[in-house]
C-alpha cells in the first residue's frame, strides 16, 4: 500500500514538472502551424548556453595552460566569436524546435557567410597565423627578424598583427599571415649571437699576412663584440681591382650591428693608411685602334 502511494505520489511530481515544462509563455498563430514558446523551451536555450559558456572556457584552459599570461589573454577574443557562434546555431535550433520556419533564414544567413568570409579571408588567415605563432613559439618578443630586405626587433605580437620596430626607430605592422606564406629570416631563432662581417679590397701587391694582422687588431680594438668565438679573416677572392678579405666577427645584439660595422671600417681606413695599404678603385685600361690610317699620322694627330 506505501509502495503505491509511492509510485503516484512520484508520478503525480513528475507529470506536474512536464506540464510546467509544457506552459506556454509566448504563442503566434500563423495558421496551420502555431508558433509556441514554452518554459522548458526557454529553459533548454538557458542550460545550453551556460554548458557552452563552461565547455569553451575548459577548452581554453586547456589550450593555453602552457602558454604565458600574456598570450593566454590574446585568445580571449577567439573564444569570445566561438562562444557567440554557438550561440547563434543554438538560437537557431530553438526556433526551429518551437515550430519556426528558418529556411529563408538560413538562405539569407549562408548569402551572408559567404560574403562575409570572402571579404574577410585575409583577415581569418591573419587570425590563423597569429594563433601559429603564439602556439609554436616561431616567433618571440625581442627576436631580430628580417623582412623584405628590412631588419627589426619584435615587440609585440597579436592575434592578427605583429609589431616590429626597425632600426630607424619606426614600427613595422606586419600581417601574421606573412609569417606562413613568406620567408622570414629569424636571427635569434637558435641563440642571441649572430656572426657578422665586413668586406674590405686591396691592392695587388700588398702584403696579406699583414692586411690579416690589422683587420684582425680592428676586431680586437672594437666593443660590442664577442670574445667567444674569436674573430677570424678569410681571403675571398681575386677580384678584378683588389684582393677581397672578409674580416668575420660575432655580436650579442644583430639590431645594433650596422654602427658596429660602420666604427669597423673607420679603424680599417685609419690603420690602412698608417701602414701604407691602399684600397684600389676599378681601374680600366683602354686600347685605341685606327684602323686604314697610317700609324705615324696618328702618332701626329695625337700629339696636335
């Protein structure tokens, strides 16, 4: 007799919670098919958007658990537009379930992503680049990079865009699909020193073990350079005009490379001239033919 006062009493709570579910807060009718809205409808739009709300962000926790504070904040905004994604396609199925017709919604939404997508490839392949970049870890803040024969130092990296400060202290906005599409020359990439050089010509003649001994004094002389490993010369070519040597050497810091080449070749001019070594200018020797002349006639009109 308890177990079936039980039973009812539990059949009599289910069946009022489905005929609350069942109420009706907003009704249309169009005809033969009457739009109703009801509380467990609303209710299910509510439970799905918070499910959603926590799926997304575990996602995000758990993609960018490895990443640094910073980067982490930058993927805010991608899981801002799925989070709203999701909200739409759940809108939509909400009122396709309360007897909505959404085809002509659907045709109007697809005219519309399409457009939307065409006008905004690039921008989705920046945004697709920059994820790359802050995942992989290509690309760093403070790493010297080379693009379109310019060299800058990374300062900032974002989801669509990278910030490069160059050395003539202008910032360089660089699209982050550039990054997957171009090639990118990374001088950091493996480690902070890079090798540099300077190219210097001599004249035939002059006395290379001792052109080696300056340049190599140059290097020693010069700050800004690395002890380890030691700078070296290279005998490169016989030019046309000059003997070529490379006087190579290593910095800690390639985006200040340029002054330290330039203070290099000061003090190879200033040595070079105390130690009666010259650099040669192209010189051309030039030939002149008359021919069907007599040559003592041109030997005459020359001196005339």
């Amino acid at each position: 007799m308890q177990g079936e006062v039980k039973e009812f009493i539990q059949e009599d709570i289910w069946g009022n919670i489905l005929e609350f579910f069942r109420i009706t807060l907003i009704s249309f009718d169009s005809g033969d098919n009457p739009i109703k809205i009801t509380v467990g409808l609303v209710l299910l739009v509510v439970t799905t958007f918070f499910i959603t709300n926590i799926v997304l962000r575990g996602i995000r926790i758990l993609f960018t658990r490895r990443l640094e504070e910073n980067d982490k904040l930058k993927f805010i905004s991608v899981f801002k537009f799925l989070r709203y994604l999701v909200y739409l396609i759940v809108i939509i199925l909400t009122l396709s379930s309360a007897g909505i017709d959404i085809t002509i919604l659907l045709t109007a939404s697809a005219a519309l992503f399409v457009g939307l997508g065409l006008a905004l490839q690039e921008l989705f392949q920046d945004v697709i680049g920059g994820v790359f970049i802050i995942t992989d870890k290509t690309l760093l803040v403070g790493d010297i990079i080379e693009m379109d024969g310019r060299v800058g130092r990374v300062i900032d990296i974002k989801l669509r865009t990278t910030r490069v400060l160059t050395r003539d202290d202008k910032v360089m906005i660089i699209p982050n699909h550039k990054f997957i599409s171009d090639v990118i020359l990374n001088y950091t990439q493996n480690h902070k020193t890079t090798r540099e050089s300077v190219k210097v010509g001599v004249a035939y003649g002059s006395d290379t073990q001792r052109v080696k001994a300056i340049l190599l004094e140059c290097a020693k002389e010069q700050t800004g350079l690395v002890k380890k490993p030691d700078p070296f010369v290279t005998f490169d070519d016989f030019a046309d005009s000059a003997l070529v040597f490379s006087l190579h050497f290593f910095v800690s810091d390639s985006f200040v490379d340029p002054k330290i080449k330039s203070e290099l070749r000061f003090k190879i001019d200033d040595k070079f001239r105390l130690n009666n070594i010259t650099i040669p200018f192209p010189q051309r020797d030039v030939h002149m033919f008359y021919p069907n002349t007599n040559p003592n006639e041109s030997k005459n009109e020359e001196k005339l």
